[in-house]
C-alpha cells in the first residue's frame, strides 16, 4: 500500500473522526492548518480541502494569526541574500548536524 501523502492522512483523520470525537469530516482543525499550510499558500490542495482550511480560517483567529506569521516568514527569506559563511563556521555546523544525524 502507497504511503499516504499528508493531504491524504488529514482526510482520513477527518472520516475517522465521525465515530471517535463526533466532529463532522467537514471541518477543519488547527491541526490541519498546520500541516497544509504549504500546500494552501502554493494553491496546491484540491478544491474540497481548499475550502475546508478557508472556513476554519474564517471562524480562528489563532490560525489566521499563524498564516499570517508565516507568509511574513518566506517573504523575509526570499528577500535575503545569500552569503559564504566562515570555512570554520561551516565546518562546526556540519560536524554538529553530523553527530545528531541530520542530513
């Protein structure tokens, strides 16, 4: 069975939320938010999915507060300007993400 992509796991949380928590499959949660952030500001989700986030951003102002936040956050980093880093500097940071195992 294909791995489920994360758009895929949110729809199925959703549908095995009818039983468990009797939130309708409709609706969306912070939760979801979070994790389609992207895929909403790149106009990536599918149409159902789109409008789900939409009516939960209208009713949270939390999670609009979030939106916000990162929109300003890759606005920022599209503005900076790429620079060379000390050799030193560099070669601590690789040897730090080495030794905890990140790519």
């Amino acid at each position: 069975m294909p791995e489920l992509g994360t758009r895929d796991k949110v729809l199925k949380v959703q549908e095995g939320s009818k039983a468990g928590m009797g939130k309708a499959p409709s609706q969306c949660r912070c939760q979801d938010i979070v994790s389609l952030l992207a895929e909403y500001l790149d106009s990536s989700l599918d149409p159902a999915t789109t409008r789900r986030l939409q009516a939960h951003l209208e009713g949270c102002a939390p999670c609009v507060a979030f939106v916000n936040t990162y929109k300003g956050t890759v606005k920022a980093a599209r503005q900076l300007k790429e620079a060379d880093i000390p050799p030193e500097l560099k070669d601590r940071l690789l040897s730090f993400l080495r030794q905890r195992n990140i790519p």
